[in-house]
C-alpha cells in the first residue's frame, strides 16, 4: 500500500477524492429529449485533492498523496502521474473495482457539467492511513466526500498544531463533525446556502464561521472569484480575465493555489490572488489539469490586473 518505509516531512498531505475524467466539448448544451452529436472526446486525469497535490508538488511543495483505486487501467494512469512529479502516495488498491470516473460536458462558454460514478468500495477509511503521514506535514488538505477518514485526519493534524484546509462541495454525512477541525473552509456556491439554510450568501458565510470557529470560510464564485470572511471582514477578489476554454478542476487548482499561498506565509488577499490566478491559467486548456501555470506565469498574470470587476455576490 505504501511506497515508502520510511516517513518523510512533507508541506502538504491530501486525503481524499481523485478521478478520471472523459471530457466532452459542445457548442451548446442539450436540452431534455434532444439528440446533440460531438466530434471529440479526451480522456483526463482529475479529481479535488489529487489534482492540488499535483499542482503544489508543480510549485516546488512537498507533497503526499492518501486515497484508493480500483485494480483497473485508470489506477495506472494515477499512478503515473504522481510518480512523474513526484509526489509520494499512499494508495489503497481495491480488486475488482473501477477507478472513479466522471464525465464532463463543456459548453461553448467553456462552462462544465459533471456526472461522477464512485464504487463507495473505494471511499477512503480512518485504517488506510497512519498518524505521521498525517503528522509529518505543513498543511492538510481534506475534501467532503471521504468525511470519517477526513475526520480522523483533520483530529491528528489539531493535534499536532497543523492546519486543515478543506475543499467543501456537497452535504454529505459527517460533515457536521469535520467542520469544526477546519481551520479555512472554501466551499462551492453552494454549500454555505445548503448547509445554513441562509439564502443571503455573505450571511451564510458569517454563520458558517460563527458555528464551526473556522479561520476563513469561503466560497468560490466564478468569474466573480472568491468571497470570505474571517469574522472580522468581509474579503472578495475578483477573478482574472482569461480566454477560458473548460472550467473542469477551477476548484482544485484554487485550492491548491491558496495552500501554496499560506504555506509561503503571505497576506490572506495575496494567497486568494495567487489561488484565483492559478484557477484562471488552468482554465484556459482542457481538463481538471489542462494549464497548471509555473509561479511565474501565475504571478505575472496577478500583476496584469487583468480582473472582472467586483459585484455584490449577496
């Protein structure tokens, strides 16, 4: 299961979600009962945590890598790619089970759709991991789907003084008992609507923080970036004006973008900055990992100030 004896100091470890994804490009999207043909399909690696310990490791972060896969030719291919940029793994095999596939329809805007299948054979337990790959980092990125393994995860790191990131999409069971071991929750538009009740998105956002004493508590806007809170203030930058081409993994790379940030110790607006511009490059190819930029291509385009203008996201 382990492809290291030994236990090594990394600055980020992610437990969680990884996928395949086949990715669909249409002019427009169908409508119900319609027929809509498509001349290309690609076959591209993805998924929340798996795609953010790949663009960190890109970034020169250390980086570790616990989840499951199936026995299939989609396992190989993940393997591959950590293996490629090394980052160091600690994956669960589970016979006679297909990797998590997800099917992804982007639009002529560039817009996506997702249909995801996971065997919940391959949702990740508290007994794949161990305390010091957890112990042993900087940072800790956990997701919603895999709650009782984050769970456990995100206790060793408050343990240990480390902080936990998470990447919050959906209500899943648990969720309500990870929340309160997150130190900066950044969610999908959402979630802090779903979650609260409160249809007022910067109130819900307050509540969110209030309820589970989290840092930060986020959420992602699209073109209109990123909205916080930090129980203080109320932070939003916008996005990056980029020629955007599949939206597929925006999330990931944001989230990646802000552990890198934090990590480097900079100002809560510069770690949205970088993440918001790390998320606009990706967009710009196809695919959750079409165009993870170097720092240097990130930093220039966060130095254009080529940005949508700030709108009331409430």
């Amino acid at each position: 299961m382990s492809k290291q004896l030994s236990v090594t100091k990394v600055d980020l470890v992610g437990v969680g979600l990884n996928a395949t994804d086949t990715v669909i490009p249409l002019e427009t999207f169908p409508t119900l009962g319609s027929k809509t043909e498509y001349s290309e399909r690609s076959v591209l690696l993805g998924g929340e945590i798996s795609t953010a310990v790949i663009a960190c490791r890109r970034w020169g972060l250390r980086t570790r890598y616990i989840g499951r896969l199936g026995d299939d030719y989609a396992a190989r291919l993940h393997r591959a790619a950590f293996d490629d940029v090394g980052v160091e793994t600690h994956i669960v095999t589970v016979d006679d089970a297909s990797s998590p596939q997800s099917l992804i329809l982007v639009d002529g805007s560039g817009e996506r759709t997702v249909l995801c299948h996971r065997d919940a054979r391959l949702t990740l337990q508290p007994e794949d991991m161990k305390r010091e790959w957890i112990t042993s980092a900087r940072a800790l990125l956990v997701d919603g789907y895999h709650t009782t393994a984050a769970i456990t995860a995100a206790n060793w790191a408050r343990e240990a003084g480390i902080p936990v990131i998470a990447d919050l999409d959906v209500i899943r069971p648990g969720i309500n008992e990870l929340l309160p071991l997150v130190d900066y929750a950044l969610a999908s538009r959402e979630f802090p609507t779903a979650l609260t009740g409160e249809p007022d998105l910067k109130k819900a956002l307050a509540m969110l923080h209030d309820q589970f004493r989290c840092r930060l508590a986020g959420v992602t806007l699209g073109l209109d970036g990123i909205l916080a809170w930090d129980g203080k203030l109320s932070i939003q930058r916008p996005a990056y004006r980029v020629s955007t081409v599949d939206t597929t993994g925006a999330g990931d790379l944001f989230h990646a973008g802000f552990v890198y940030g934090h990590l480097q110790g900079w100002p809560i607006e510069r770690q949205l900055d970088y993440a918001c511009a790390a998320a606009a490059l990706n967009c710009t190819r196809a695919g959750a990992r079409g165009r993870i930029g170097t720092v240097d291509e990130i930093t220039r385009l966060m130095t254009s100030n080529k940005r949508y203008g700030l709108t009331d996201a409430g």
